[in-house]
C-alpha cells in the first residue's frame, strides 16, 4: 500500500498567510475596444445629425404648435446650454439616440461636406482628419479619439449630398417650380445651375470623395484599436424628397 502524506497542514498554513495579506482586486479593465458598454456612433452631414428635429411637424399659425423640443433642441454640451460646434444641429431627436441599452454620440453635422470647410461663418467638421490644434477637428479624427476609449460597436454614416449642392438644388428647383410661367416652365431637369451638379465629370468626383471618407473612417477605427471585424460602417443614403413623375397619384 503507497504512503499518502496527509496534506492537512499544508493548507492551514495556507489559509493562514493567506488571511494575513492584504486583498488586492485585480486592476478594472478601461473602456475601449471590446470593453465597456456599447456605443453606437453617428458622422455625417444634417439628414443624419436631426436638422430639424426640434420640430414635430409645422404650421400655418404660431410656430409654438410645432415646437416639441425648445430651443435646447441642439443643445449637446456637457452643461446642456449650448452647441459644441455651433450650426451643427445634433438634435436629441436624432435618431442615432437609439436606446435598449446602448449609448450614443452624435458627430455628424448639418452642412458638413465630405471635407472640413472652415471657409464660412460657421465650422464645418467633415469625414476627415482635420486638426488646427485649437480644438477643432474633423469628424473621423473626433471618432478616433472617441472610439480609443469607448467600446463601439457600429459607426452609421451619411454623407455626400451637401457635395453635390443639395441645399442650392433643392431652392433652384423649388424657384422654378413656384415663379416660371406656366406658358413657358422651367423644370429642375433643364436648370443650367443644377445640372451642372451631376455632370459625368462631378458625379465620378463627388463618388471618389464619398469612398475616400468611408476609408477615413475605417482608419479612424483602425487607429483606435479596432480590428475591422469587431465593428459595423452602416452607411445610409438619401431618400427621394418627391416621387418620380409615375409615383404621383
């Protein structure tokens, strides 16, 4: 029969300078890629940032009936009194706030084109990696920074319409429809200033720039730490604002 030690002492022993030691926890894990509570992320231009969101509708007497959010409606600094990038209009009502448990930000921004313009009255951060050092940035360099110590999960795009002119398009088309005679009509298809928009030449540019800010941002993940697999690039187009000319009823 083989001798067994009892190993009874052993682990009183054990026990006992384990119960002198101190409890250390083991360090928690930051935020970051693959860790923490999910987040989903929104970059863009105004059809994705909730332009117009404020509004529930519109009417024909005092704007107070349409008004469902208040003038804090795109309010979204960390006291709730301002914009962070003034005329960016992320709107509460945008409908990247989600819910069911996962957070969100909103990154996108009305006007933004695909490249940051800081030309006009207003800055407008586009999908890139604009930094002019004073705080400013563009919108895949902010989702970079964001991402490196947030666990995101998804990352929904639009953009590209604000490259083809939308807002001009839409005010020639609405100006013809409205004042050109009815014996002698100026259609949104004939309007030298909105076809130059979508020559052949400006199509395949404003396609070019449209990939080349999808790549920034999955560079900005990269860069954050993300392997492409661990996350989703939703890109959402437009919608028709009128049906085709079959389409009406």
């Amino acid at each position: 029969m083989p001798f067994v030690r009892s190993a009874r002492p052993l682990v009183g022993a054990i026990a006992l300078v384990m119960t002198a030691l101190p409890f250390v926890a083991a360090p928690a894990q930051a935020d970051g890629p693959g860790a923490g509570s999910p987040w989903v992320v929104s970059v863009g231009d105004s059809y994705i940032s909730g332009e117009a969101g404020r509004w529930a509708g519109s009417s024909n007497s005092s704007s107070a009936a349409a008004d469902a959010l208040g003038g804090a409606a795109y309010f979204d600094n960390a006291a709730n009194n301002a914009e962070q990038i003034e005329r960016c209009h992320r709107s509460k009502s945008a409908q990247i706030s989600i819910g069911g448990g996962v957070s969100s930000l909103n990154l996108a921004c009305s006007g933004a084109e695909t490249a940051t313009d800081t030309s006009g009255s207003y800055f407008k951060p586009g999908l890139d990696f604009y930094d002019d050092g004073a705080g400013r940035v563009g919108q895949a360099k902010a989702l970079q920074s964001f991402a490196a110590t947030h666990n995101v999960k998804m990352v929904n795009v639009s953009i590209g319409g604000n490259d083809f002119n939308f807002a001009d398009v839409v005010q020639s088309c609405v100006v013809d429809f409205l004042y050109s005679p009815s014996w002698a009509k100026d259609y949104c298809n004939d309007d030298n200033s909105v076809k130059a928009n979508f020559t052949a030449a400006n199509v395949a540019a404003v396609k070019t720039k449209v990939a080349n800010a999808y790549l920034n941002v999955r560079t900005a993940m990269r860069n954050a730490g993300y392997a492409d697999s661990s996350w989703t690039l939703l890109v959402q187009n437009y919608p028709s604002p009128i049906p085709n000319s079959s389409g009406y009823r």
